[in-house]
C-alpha cells in the first residue's frame, strides 16, 4: 500500500521533512519553476525520479490540480492521543488539541491542519469513522502541514474526551444553540477545542462531554459558517489569548 502526496508545494514540504518517499512521478517536459527545486532535491536525497506522460500522471493522480508531480510513499502514519500529550509536554507548554467530530470533507480536514499547524496546535484528533482521513487531497490542501502535524484516529471522540479532561483539559466545543460568544471564554490553558460536522455539528454524546459550548455571532442572512472557517476564527481567539496570557497581559 501507498498514499500519495500531489501537488509541488505539497512535495516539496514532504521532501523538506525527511520523511520517507518511495519514488516521485514527474509530467515528462515539466521542468520549469519549482519542479527544478524538487527534483534537486530529491537526487540529493537519492530519491527514485520516474518521468511519464501527461496522460499516464492524469491516471494516477487523485487531485485535479497536481501540477505535474506526484510523489508516492508509505502510508500516512497516524500517532497515539498519548503522542499529542507528549508533543506539548516536550515544548513545556500547555496542551492545544483540535477535535474533528465527524469532519468528512476532506478539503475541510486540509484547510484545518494548515490553520492548526500556523497556530502551533500540538494535535488533531479525528474519529475512525464516518470522518475524511489523510489522502492526497487532505495532503495537497494543507499544503504540506500534514507531514509536521500529529494526527491521532480514534475509535470512539467521547470516550477519548474523558481521557483529555482526566488529563486536565478544558473542552471547548463550538454549537449554534449556546448564548456564549467564543470571545468571552477563556481559551487558555490546556485546552481542546471540537469541531462539528458541516451539516449538523457536533453529536449529542460528544457536546454532553464538552465543558463548555461557544458560537460565532452570525450577523447576515447565512446562519452557519463552512468548518474550516469556524475552526480558524476560534484557533486563533484561543492564539491570540494564549499569548496574551504569556506576556502578562500586554
């Protein structure tokens, strides 16, 4: 089995990680911009450059857009909720999870590992159900922060809320049907932050859990914001108290 990363930005990322790549596809004739930097790198890093035609890439590649260049290797690994912990533990700063409630489209999940990866976010979790998972287009829309982001598959979100709260997190889910704004709560502190699905939010069970629910004033004729967007205002609330916190409050 192998996953691939597309698109040259996204290549690039991943070549610049270390991580390991089984080979890299290129669109025989594309060698201008940074294709030229990918394949220098990749021969420094001794890494299999395969040329093939235009139609032969278009068959293997997953994404619309991959701009010529298609990098296959292992599958994505995913890490423990224990590995998260450990991450925020070793930067000696309080833990800063994000929590996927059934997130299936994957250019939601992309957009919100970019954002997560930008603001320091230590993890994501994510169900193994009924939820989008690393792919190529998850890849390519973040740009390539999957390759820096822990990213733990759970089998069960609220029993893995029980666990985060033993541990001393506060968590904070997002729901349309709460009176509080997410810039009246405090978002420092070791802190998990859920974000719904995009139709119908956050489950029952797992809002149950949350120790508090906040929402983002919605001041137009639309009532409801795409996911990643949601996830980005809030991320960055919490960032943005976070530092606050951080420098005595100034």
């Amino acid at each position: 089995m192998e996953d691939q990363v597309e698109g040259r930005n996204s290549v690039l990322e991943l070549l610049e990680s270390g991580k390991d790549i089984n080979k890299i596809l290129i669109t025989k004739g594309e060698k201008h911009g940074s294709i030229n930097k990918i394949i220098s790198i990749a021969k420094n890093n001794k890494v299999v450059i395969v040329e093939k035609n235009k139609k032969q890439m278009d068959q293997i590649a997953t994404t619309k857009n991959y701009q010529g260049v298609i990098a296959m290797v292992p599958p994505f690994e995913y890490c423990q909720v224990e590995d998260i912990l450990e991450n925020a533990k070793n930067k000696n700063e309080d833990p800063f999870i994000i929590i996927l409630d059934e997130i299936e489209d994957p250019h939601n999940l992309g957009s919100i590992i970019r954002t997560a990866e930008t603001a320091g976010v230590h993890g994501i979790i994510i169900p193994k159900r009924r939820s989008a998972f690393v792919n190529a287009t998850v890849n390519k829309v973040s740009s390539g922060a999957v390759q820096y982001m822990k990213i733990a598959r759970v089998t069960n979100i609220s029993e893995t809320i029980e666990k985060l709260k033993q541990e001393g997190l506060w968590i904070c889910g997002t729901a349309i049907d709460t009176d509080k704004y997410y810039y009246d709560e405090n978002l420092t502190g070791a802190l998990g932050i859920v974000i719904g699905n995009e139709g119908k939010g956050i489950g029952n069970k797992v809002k149950q859990k949350c120790d508090f629910l906040v929402k983002i004033p919605m001041k137009g004729k639309v009532t409801s914001l795409n996911a990643s967007v949601s996830a980005g205002i809030i991320i960055y609330e919490a960032v943005k108290q976070r530092n606050k916190n951080i420098n005595g409050g100034n």
